[in-house]
C-alpha cells in the first residue's frame, strides 16, 4: 500500500486533532478513522466520515411503529426483525464515507453499483501515479469452463511466469509511453522543450486497467449491506472481494448489532424459490427428488443442490 506525502500528512493531521461533538459516536468505528486498510499489492480503504450508528437504525424504526416497538424487543432484537424482514428505510439512516484507492477494472466492476456518491480521481485534470496491480502468483487462474465469469485452475511452471512478466512488461511500457507522450515534468513544464506534449485527457488512452485510481464514496448502510452480500460473497471476483471483506470489518466496527444480523440472514444465509421449497417439502415427507422430477432446469438444480450441501 501507498499514500502520496501529503495524504498521509491529511490523515497524521486529521487525527491529531480532536473534536468535541453532540452527536451520536461509534467507538468502534472512531477507532478506525482515518486509518489506511491495506488492500492487494497498493490499494486501501481508509474511513473518511460517517453518520449514525445501531441507535440511529432503531430510532428510525420506532419512529415509524410507534412507542410500543420499545416495550416488544430489545434494540438488538428489533434490528434483527428488521433484517429478517427485509425491511430497508432504517438502515438509510446511516452514512459513511469512504476513500479508496484500487485498480481501474475492479473500478470499473465496482460503479455498477449505482446507489453511493462517488469522485473519483481526474485523468483529465491530475497524472496517474506509475503503481500497477500485479496478481499473487496464486490468482493466475485460467477461464473457467462452467462459469463465463470466473476461474479455473491455477497456472503454474513457466506458463504463470509468463504471464506475470507479460503483465509487468505491458504496464511499465504503456506507462513509460504515457510519460512521453504527456511531455511533462516535475513542475509541469515540457520536459522535453522540442514538443507541446498530448493532453492529459488523450495520454490516458494508452494506460491499461491495472493502473490504479482513487475515490471517495459515500454509501447508506442498507445499500453498502447490498454492495457486501454480492461483493464479500465467495464466487466474487478476488480483486474486488478483498475490498469488500475490508469493508465488512469497517461495518462490524461501525454497526455491530446491524452487522451480526446482516451476516445472519444476508451474507451467511441463501434464498429458494417457490420450486425448490416445493422440493424440500417433498424430501422432508421422505420422498427422493431428482431433478427430473423437481420442476427445476439443470442449473437451478445444481444451485439447490450447492445450497444444501453448504
């Protein structure tokens, strides 16, 4: 992991300084502010700001059931009705804010989730600093036959050696080659004085996906528990589960009844349809089902069959 002199300057100051305040504080997460969470070879996720906690999600419920709610269920209980139930306009009420640095593909994968603020870092404007990803030799996996998403076997031997040579050789050179065509020195004037330079929104064009980038995001807590149930989930993408899995612990720290029970019925728990409760019905009666004869095509056969194995 690397932060640039004057973002670790940002954050030495940030946290040196305290701040009296009214309202509601997470110890847990307070204690990660600012901090820099190291992910893959040069990313990380550091805290920035955040608003609310497990309080402000049962506030928000019993705002909308009523004083009686308090007497029902203790707050822990109520936040685990809550998730169980699917119920979403309680956990808005917590925000956080998050700076990120990471691969531009994983960049790419990430922002379709369309429901957090996001600025990122500016091609445009600002030149990329010369950091590229470069997978463990354990995640040099091939394609997957049985899934058009995912990975196979690992590469090893001379094949594994290749690619990571074909990897660090492809970044550096495209680097090297959107360095010269920028034309730029340390103080911004041409560094060769014979050429103008390519603008900095054209250079990027040759830079590859492995480049990192950088950007703050802000999410509420109902949509960033959607972002980790696909995201920390194990058939993820490794690049970005591990962002994810960060994350995760950063929730744990911020929100613990809300985690516990988002880990319960979300990121720990699976979903049937109407199809497969039929079959489990029958297999309870102690009737032997088989895809044949369980309504469901062969895939949906096949995840039934994952899911009750665990």
């Amino acid at each position: 992991m690397t932060l640039s002199p004057e973002q670790q300057a940002e954050i030495d100051a940030a946290r040196g300084e305290t701040r009296p305040t009214l309202r509601p504080v997470s110890e847990g997460i307070e204690a990660l502010l600012y901090s820099a969470i190291p992910v893959l070879d040069h990313g990380f996720v550091r805290v920035v700001d955040y608003m609310g906690d497990d309080a402000a999600v049962v506030q928000a419920a019993r705002v909308s059931y009523g004083a009686g709610t308090r007497k029902a269920r203790d707050d822990r209980g109520l936040i685990r009705y809550l998730m169980r139930h699917w119920h979403s306009t309680p956990f808005e009420m917590c925000e956080i804010k998050l700076h990120v640095k990471l691969p531009i593909f994983v960049a790419r994968q990430w922002i379709r989730h369309r429901t957090a603020n996001v600025n990122e870092y500016s091609a445009r404007y600002s030149i990329l600093d010369r950091e590229f990803y470069i997978p463990q030799p354990e995640q040099l996996a091939a394609q997957s036959r049985a899934n058009r998403q995912g990975r196979g076997s690992v590469l090893e031997g001379e094949e594994a050696e290749t690619v990571l040579r074909l990897l660090r050789e492809d970044s550096s050179r495209g680097y090297d080659n959107y360095q010269w065509m920028l034309n730029e020195g340390p103080d911004g004037e041409p560094a060769d004085e014979g050429r103008a330079g390519l603008a900095r929104e054209l250079a990027r064009m040759n830079l590859t996906a492995n480049v990192y980038t950088q950007w703050y995001w802000k999410i509420d807590l109902h949509n960033l528990f959607h972002f980790l149930r696909l995201r920390a989930d194990p058939h993820a993408q490794y690049e970005i589960r591990v962002y994810a899995d960060a994350m995760c612990e950063i929730a744990k720290a911020w929100v613990p009844a809300a985690y516990e029970a988002f880990e319960e019925y979300r990121l720990g728990a699976v979903q049937f349809s109407s199809s497969a409760m039929a079959c489990l019905r029958r297999m309870l009666a102690g009737e032997a089902v088989t895809q044949e004869t369980s309504g469901m095509s062969a895939g949906e056969w096949r995840e039934f069959q994952a899911a009750l194995r665990g």
